[in-house]
C-alpha cells in the first residue's frame, strides 16, 4: 500500500498505527477516497486523506483515540445520501465507513422496539420485520442507514403522523471524541434521569460523537391502508386542502405536494401517467371503518377546493409504486436538466403560513429564471409544514450557482421570519452554517459551542459542519 502520498497529509505516526490495526481496512487509494468524499449535494467532493472500515464499536473507539492523539479530523460514513455535504472533509483526515455494522441486534415485538447497528439501513430492518406485525416508519428518500438519519434528525412522508428520528429513537451507543463508549437512553418509554443525551446526539451530525448502535421505536402495521392522489387548479389551493385537513385533526398519514413540474419529471422518471398539474398525495391508516370516515372526509376538504381526479390506490403494489415514484423526485428532478447538481432546500413552518410562504416562494421561483431558466419544481411533506425547490444548476455556470444561493438566502430567511425553521429535516451541514444564528440567536449559539467544546475540545469531530465560523 502507498503510504507516501498519504504521510504527507496525515501525521505519520497516525498512519502507522491505523495501518498496523487495520491492514487492508486502512486505505489511502484515490478512488475510495473520492468515493467518500462526496454526497448528493450542490457541494463539490471533498474527500478525506484515508478511509478506515470499521467493524464494530471497539474499533470505532480505537480510531478516534488514535485521531485524537494526533488532533486529526473524522468524518462519519454511513450510505454517503446527504443533502448538505455532512461527509465532506473540509479540513481533510480520517473518514470511518459505518456500512459493515449492519446487524440487526435485537426486535422486541411486545415492546415494539428493536436495537440495530448504525449501518442497517430502513429497508432492511423493514424487511427484517416483515411477519412480526410491526414497522419501522422513517422514510427519507434514500435507502439511508439509521445512524445517519439519528445523526441528521432525518423524517420523510411519514412524519405528520409517526413523528421524526427525535421521537423515534430511544437510546444509542455514541463513541465520543477521545475514544469513550457512551450508552445514552434505554428502552423505557419515558424516563426523568438526568440530562437527555439521546437528543442531544440524534442531530448532532456527527460532531459530538459517532453513533454505532441505535434503539428504535416499532409501529404496529396498520389495518387499512389507502392512498390517493388529487390534483389541483393551483398550489394555493392544494396547500388550503391540506391546511384544512390539519385542522378539522384528520390522522392523515401521509400528505405530500408536487407542483406540475415535479410531476412532470416523475412521468419521464418513473413511467408514471399523473396529471401534469399541482397534486396531493394521500395515504391514510388506521382500521376499514376510520380509513373510510378519513378518507371521505379529505375528498370533501379537497372537492371545496377546486381537488379533482381522486385517484385511489388500494392494492399494495399500486400503493408501493405510488410512493417509490414520490421517493424518486430528487432524481426525477435532475432528470429535468442533464448534467446538473441539485440545491435542494427544505424549509418548514407553522401550518397557519404554509400558504403564504410557499406563495411568495412561487414568485421568488419566476424571479431568478432570468436571464435564463433555472427549473425548480417544488415537492413536500406539506401535512407537517416542510416543502424543498429543488434548483437545478450548472455546476458549471457562476451567474446560475449565484442565484440559486441567493434564492436560498432568501427562503430561509422567509421561513425563519414566518417562526420557521431553514431545515426541516435535511440538518445544517456545511451550507446552512449561516442561518442559525437569525434562527436561534447567538445565546444558543454560544451553548451550541460550549457543549461542542466540552464533548470534543479539539475539534476532530466533522469539523466545519453545524456551527457558524467564527467572526
């Protein structure tokens, strides 16, 4: 193995020692390197300086103490599907891929809870559970591992009714900056003892520790399932439909907007035939009897507002297709401009102001496509208050990457001031660093840096994510 390009970025004492534990574990070969060093986002690659390919908690531990010795940066790896370079290695070092602890450990079907490693990703401990009656509901787009999403604060279309990996996760185990194993929560369904250390992490990004295993939440399967789709004369009052429904307390649970373009682009993606109009997608559940009062009830809600074309989806397979196309925008959309890197935002804010920040955001849209077009087609998990654009940008192009940023200045700051938040469920990462202080203020910021400082007080924990930099 070629260690001489590697010494000269990294101590060479830290490689000796990661070598000799690791062996073919350890590399510093480009490709692996480029591989993770990359992520779905607008950013460009930033790779580590070596990949080390973890295999349980005590190696984990034993790399971030040796790191640490040597004040090196890690980088948390887990399916690499992030949307806001949370895996890029901005002040280059170690990157740890997660992807080998992939154990389901233990599913307690009568406490409906289960403890996996950080590499099991949500289809596969779905599919684990297939016939105990129980599901895990977390559903971002990407197949992502439960690490990562506990690390993002992740959600999906399922959160309006299940909730996001905050309410979801119960305990983990967190290896810390100098190497401590740290055992956070347990599987009691509530508890007062002491400072919550489970919530602390889950969002923290991988800047306060590493997660290697995880206790979750299970749901019960529900007994009816029914999805629909509808569409609308204008987004405005899809958006009322979907208002209304929140506050009449339909249990909905899913409830997810797509303006025409989008749906344009998931017809070209996905094969599929929809109405090339604004359109809700419906998914209720619960027993025959309230999955029919629900759904009968949301037809009117819709009817009032223009809604036509109820469109239902019954058989699983049909259901299954509906929501991989939904799954399938981000890459639908990129089908829309070959060749283009994706910005995509994921603002959220309260219900009452979903309608007038997603209107001035529609103006904004038609504001930035001169002198040329960028599309931007808008898709959300509208029932809880979170919508993205997508903005499709020439990575090549300045004047487009320019306006795509300033847009993005100003929707954040749009939700920020309507008591909103700039990230709904994507996390901060490298390219949302500046709006937490408008968001939080700088008291909590200064707690933010404390805490950092106490748990990892030289700074190799993904640094240059969360936090803004210092003035």
């Amino acid at each position: 193995m070629d260690t001489q390009h590697h010494s000269r970025n990294l101590p060479q004492g830290l490689v000796d020692e990661l070598t000799v534990r690791f062996g073919s574990r350890f590399s510093v070969a480009e490709a692996v390197r480029l591989h993770h060093g990359k992520d779905e986002s607008s950013h460009p690659p930033m790779p580590p300086d070596a990949v080390v390919f973890a295999e349980s908690t005590e190696e984990v531990a034993a790399t971030l103490m040796c790191c640490n010795a040597y004040r090196t940066p890690v980088i948390a790896y887990g399916t690499g599907t992030s949307l806001e370079g949370h895996i890029l290695a901005v002040q280059g070092g170690v990157c740890i891929d997660l992807s080998a602890l992939n154990n389901v450990v233990a599913v307690r079907a009568e406490d409906m809870d289960a403890t996996v490693q950080c590499g099991v990703t949500r289809k596969k401990l779905n599919e684990w559970l297939n016939g105990t009656g129980l599901f895990f509901p977390i559903d971002p787009g990407a197949d992502a591992s439960l690490g990562g999403m506990a690390a993002t604060r992740a959600s999906g279309t399922n959160a309006v009714r299940y909730g996001t990996m905050r309410e979801n996760v119960l305990g983990m185990t967190v290896v810390l900056a100098d190497g401590r194993i740290l055992k956070t929560g347990g599987r009691a369904r509530k508890s007062s003892a002491g400072y919550d250390l489970t919530r602390l992490m889950v969002g923290s990004e991988g800047t306060l520790g590493l997660i290697t295993e995880l206790t979750v939440r299970l749901h019960p399967l529900p007994e009816a399932i029914a999805s629909a789709v509808c569409t609308f004369p204008s987004i405005v009052a899809a958006v009322n439909t979907v208002i209304q429904t929140i506050q009449v307390g339909v249990p909905v649970a899913r409830m997810e907007l797509l303006d025409a373009l989008a749906i344009s682009a998931l017809n070209r993606y996905s094969k599929t035939s929809l109405r090339e109009e604004p359109t809700l997608f419906f998914e209720f559940h619960g027993s025959p009897a309230s999955v029919q009062e629900q759904t009968t009830l949301v037809a009117d809600i819709a009817k009032t507002h223009g809604g036509k074309d109820f469109d239902w989806a019954t058989r699983p397979e049909d259901r299954s297709r509906l929501w991989q196309a939904r799954h399938d925008a981000l890459w639908a959309a990129l089908g829309l401009k070959p060749g283009a890197r994706a910005l995509s935002t994921d603002v959220c804010v309260p219900i009452s102001r979903l309608a007038e920040c997603i209107a001035e955001t529609i103006a904004d849209i038609a504001a930035i496509n001169l002198p040329s077009p960028i599309p931007s087609p808008i898709v959300g998990h509208v029932g809880d208050g979170n919508f993205h654009v997508v903005l499709l940008i020439d990575p090549n192009n300045p004047d487009e990457i320019t306006r795509a940023h300033d847009f993005a200045t100003r929707l954040a700051h749009r939700a920020i001031s309507m008591d909103g938040t700039s990230t709904g469920e994507h996390g901060i990462g490298l390219g949302k660093r500046d709006y937490l202080i408008p968001e939080h203020g700088v008291v909590a910021i200064d707690v933010m840096r404390a805490i950092k400082q106490a748990l990892d007080p030289n700074n190799i924990l993904n640094p240059g994510k969360i936090l803004p930099s210092p003035k």
